[in-house]
C-alpha cells in the first residue's frame, strides 16, 4: 500500500520510526535535504522492503493517510469507518505535521482536545465551529462569563460541534471556554471581541484577506522542489506570518479544497475524476449519516483542519465559497451546481468553518439564508460592519449564478442588498469582496468576463465566443462598479478571491460605463495553497490578463505566487499592503518576516 509519512530527522539520534495504525518498523531517510529541511514522504510499501533504504540519519514519522485503498472504498467505509475515523482522526498525525514542520511556536495556549476551532462573530453574537479529537457522547458547553450555551452537533458522529451566541455586549472582549458534558475543560480559556456597535467610530480597522488555501497535502523538499499544493504546514505558517500582524478579522475567499469530482477538461470532461472514484460517493444518497459523511471528511479534512487548527481562536474568520468549494472546478456544465455536490458543500460548511452571523442592514431572505435550530445563518451572504468604519459586503456568485436571457450571478435581491449597501449613507467605507475577480480574466468560463484562450495566439480575447458563457453576468458586474464608482465620498475597493495571482490595478473604464471620475480599485488577494499547475499560466498557458472589457491600471500585475493582503481602514484613509511568498526562490524562513512588497494609500475625500 501507499502510505504518506512526514517528519524531521530526529536529533537524538534513536532509531527511525514508521509509525502507522497498524505498523512500526525501522526506517531510515535521506538526510541529504539538510538538517532542517521538511519534508513529507510518500512510500510504496507494497512491495518495498520495510527497512530503509535513504541515507543513515534517525527518522521518526508518523502514517496519516492512506494513499490507495486496499479494498473497496465505499464497501471499506460502509464497514470500517470507525476505525478509518480512529486512524485518521484520532490518533494526532495533522498535529504531527503541524508541530514538526511548521514554525516553531509558542505553546502558550493549551488546545486539549480540540483539534480545529474557527470563530466568527458580529457586534452581539459569536459563532464557533469547532472538531475534537474525540466524539462527545453528551453535548459540551461553551462559556462566556458566567454564562453557558450548549454547543450542538454538526456531525452524526459527535466530533463536530457549532457554539451560537446571541445577545452579547457589542466591543467588548469576552472570555471564553469549552467544557465537557461532565464539567472537564475541554481547551485552554480564550478570548474574541465582538465587534463596536455599528454607530461606533474606531479609529483602525485590520483586515487579512486570503484566497485559494486547500488542496491535498502537498510536498516540499526544499527552494523550488515541491509538488502538488504546498504542504499544509508551510500554508499554516503563511496564515499564522498574517496573523502576527493582529487583523482585527480574516477573509477567506474560496476555494478552501480541491477535490473536484468530475474532469473539467479534456476527452474525458464530465466524467468521474480520479479523485471521485477514490471517495466512491454514494451520488443518491444523503451526505450525513452515510458512508458519505465519512468521505467527505477524508476528502475535505485534511485540507481544512492543519491549516487553521486552533490559530485563529481570537480572530473572527468569514469563509466564502467558490466553485471548488462546491467539489467542482469552474467549468460550463458545472454549475449551477448539482445536487449532490451543493449538499457536500453545504455539509463542508456546516461541519467546518462558520456560515454568516444577520446583520441589521442584509434581509433576511436572501437565498441561503435561514432560521433553523443551529441559529439565523447565511450561507453565501456575509457582512463585517466594524461600527461605522467600515462594511464588507461579502458574496458568493456560485449559488445564484443562472444561465438564459435573464442570467445573472447573484439573485436580484442579492444584487439589490450590494447597490443598497453601497449606496448607503452612515458608513466611511464599503468594500465588495465577492467570490469571483474583478479587473482581471483567466480566460475561466464563470467569469465576469467574455475572454476566453486563444490557443494558437495563446492570449486571451474577445475576438471569439466564450462557449456557453453569459453576457448577463456582466451586465450585473456593470451595475456594480457604477454604484460603486457613483459614491463620490468614497474610495471604491473590490478585494477578491478564486485567482491565483496577487494584484491591484485601478479601473478608470468599464465597457460603456466611464468611471475615471471616481475609479475602482481592485485586489487579487493572493493565493496560499496552489499548486504549480494551479496558477494561470501553467493552466492555460497565459497569465490573468486585464479583461478588454475595461481600462485598468495595473498597478500591480498578477503575480503568480503566494501571499496575502492586509487592508487596514481608517477614517481618513484605506491603506492596501500586499504580501508575497516565492516557493521557488525564497526559503521557509523567510515566511517568517515577510514584510509587505506594496503598500499604497487610498485617501477619501
Ligand atoms: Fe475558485
């Protein structure tokens, strides 16, 4: 079988160890990388000699996924998810990879039994979602002062658990704790602010904006040798560089896995992906409850839950979703999405990272939105209101997104919210973050945009349809940038996410729709887990180019590397800072000091 290890030469000099759900045998490793380089090893030990092979230096590693099912996939979970869950869940290995190759850290805060935790809150409620290492057979209890709220289950198996709170005091800090059913604690104490009231006047307002962080574990040996996503740990440890600078919040803005169950290329396009017939998922059937619970969790946690683990305890997080979100890549015939696929994204999201908390100025009936017993949740609709400072209006084009003569990619009532929004008076700053980029096409069917490759010229152009593509969308996209450029007291901002690529550029013209009188400004906000092949001009051979739908000012080309942006907003000004990362010249190390390559100022008037 197919086996992936990882771990550090070990400095004690003990013998080296596989350790696995059913195996320890003696292995050597090529300590050729260096010392201190990190790396994660995928062995066939099939047909292998179980002692190694690879240089003489101790090893110790630890077995965390099966790469290739010796059996039956959907007959193996139907019968054994358990113990599958047991070797994949609980015995530690993502903390494994977490401790041994990401940074060292300060182990201040005591994580006991949770094993990831993502908050998001508004001015009055907080929302947790939260796995444990262990199922809890009897709800746990989050504590908030003198205060207790039952959590409730996301899962059917009583690892998964969401924490809603309503009714708290607006900016304030809160001190928070988990508890088991049995009055053990279940973490170390914490603390979250909710955010000041909306009619509060703070001073700053931080934000860290990142797109593009799943993927399956990839691996890295060292500058410029790495395959498939980056590892976890090093997309941990871009998280954690953004977080050193204490945003106030963090945006997540798609695409938070890979694992796309159809080809979206190619003779084989619409059929099962590779990855589809490892997860062999019951199509008919219901997600929870089923073998299909447990695929998902295979599928989706190991790119969920390293690479936030319990870092972000004290920073609200607001995930959005994208096509690969919805286990699809964006493809004509892939959306709207089917079925099945929604409700695995639906399921992701409820079991993983928090939906979004009403806020006073968003309906309550836009699509996706609801009552329910785990509280008043929007799936695909979002807003961060920091007093009257700042609003980000967040949205989600994937769900909405219809086709015909009428097409659209967000429902109208959807569409009326952001002009209403945008237009409104009371707040210094409003700022779209949607889904899909703004400025910049990849020649990507569900775009905004009519540019499409030209393979022979390999450019983009407009010269020739984009198959199947809808002119509708960007007729929306235009009522968009006219709300926002006609805000005359505003400075326009658009941070995006789905493109993977760093940029900023500054939209004077938007087809008809002359806008330099007050131009829009707009961000890629850099990618943190892509893969080589991910980036744009591996996958079609071109970079993201200006769409010829408009005048933009580039000012920061796409740049295809990692990063994120930090967008800080203050009464008089909005000040954008851009970070980048090169895998391919730059050590791990220097994730650690990574300090802005851009910075620019965006003054109101
Ligand atoms: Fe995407």
């Amino acid at each position: 079988m197919f086996v992936v290890v990882l771990g550090v030469p070990d400095s004690e000099g003990g013998p080296g160890v596989l350790q696995g759900a059913s195996c320890s045998q003696s292995l050597p490793i090529d300590r050729s990388l260096g010392r201190d380089a990190y790396h994660i090893h995928i062995l066939d030990l099939t047909n292998a000699p179980l002692i190694g092979t690879i240089g003489a230096a101790p090893f110790t590693g630890r077995l965390f996924m099966l790469k290739r099912p010796l059996v039956d996939r959907r007959k193996f979970l139907a019968s054994s998810a358990g113990a599958m869950g047991a070797a994949f869940f609980g015995g530690g290995p993502l903390d494994a990879l977490t401790n041994q190759i990401a940074q060292t850290q300060s182990r201040t805060w005591d994580a006991g039994q949770v094993r990831h935790l993502l908050p998001t809150v508004s001015e009055s409620r907080i929302l947790l979602k939260v796995s444990f290492e262990q199922a809890l057979s009897a709800a746990p209890s989050l504590r908030i002062g003198a205060s207790s709220f039952p959590g409730r289950m996301n899962d059917t198996g009583g690892r998964f658990w969401q924490f809603y709170v309503t009714d708290l005091d607006a900016g304030a800090t809160h001190s928070l704790s988990l508890v088991a059913a049995n009055g053990s604690s279940l973490c170390e104490p914490w603390t979250l602010s909710t955010f000041p009231p909306a009619d509060a006047r703070p001073d700053r307002f931080r934000l860290l904006f990142f797109t593009c962080a799943g993927g399956p574990e990839g691996t890295y040996t060292g500058i410029g040798q790495r395959r498939g996503n980056l590892p976890t740990a090093i997309r941990n440890r871009l998280l954690r560089r953004g977080l050193s600078f204490n945003p106030n919040a963090a945006v997540a803005n798609g695409d938070h896995i890979y694992w796309d169950l159809h080809q979206w290329s190619g003779q084989l396009t619409g059929g099962l992906s590779a990855r589809a017939r490892i997860s062999n998922f019951e199509f008919s059937g219901s997600v929870f409850g089923t073998s299909n619970e447990t695929a998902l969790m295979l599928a989706a946690g190991p790119q969920i839950v390293p690479v936030y683990g319990t870092d972000f305890r004290s920073t609200p997080v607001f995930f959005l979703q994208d096509d690969h979100d919805h286990w699809e890549n964006d493809a004509a015939g892939a959306f709207p999405i089917a079925w099945f696929q929604l409700q695995l994204a639906r399921a992701t999201q409820q079991l993983y990272y928090p939906e979004f908390l009403p806020d006073a100025n968003r309906p309550f009936g836009l699509p996706w939105s609801s009552s329910s017993d785990r509280g008043d949740l929007s799936e695909s609709f979002g807003t961060i209101r920091y007093g009257s400072l700042a609003e980000v209006l967040l949205y989600d084009v994937r769900r909405t997104m219809t086709l015909g003569p009428s097409a659209v990619f967000v429902d109208s009532n959807v569409e009326e919210w952001l002009l209403a929004r945008t237009t409104a008076p009371g707040v210094r700053h409003v700022v779209h973050a949607p889904s899909n980029p703004f400025g910049w096409s990849a020649g990507k069917w569900g775009e905004w945009y009519p540019d499409v490759l030209d393979s022979a010229a390999a450019t983009l152009t407009t010269a020739v349809p984009k198959p199947y593509w809808q002119d509708g969308w960007l007729r929306q996209h235009d009522r968009l940038v006219d709300a926002m450029s006609g805000m005359r007291a505003r400075t326009p901002l658009i941070v995006s996410g789905d493109l993977h690529a760093i940029g900023a550029g500054t939209m004077h013209r938007s087809g008809t729709l002359d806008i330099a009188a007050n131009p829009v400004t707009t961000v890629l906000s850099g990618p943190v887990g892509t893969a080589p092949g991910g980036f744009p001009s591996v996958v079609r051979g071109v970079g993201s180019s200006p769409s010829s739908h408009l005048d933009l000012d580039q000012t920061v080309p796409p740049i295809e590397q990692h990063g994120f942006t930090l967008v800080d907003f203050l009464p008089d000004r909005i000040v954008l800072s851009l970070f980048r990362w090169d895998v391919n010249s730059q050590p791990i190390e220097a994730i650690d000091s990574l300090e802005p390559f851009y910075t620019t100022e965006l003054s109101t008037r």
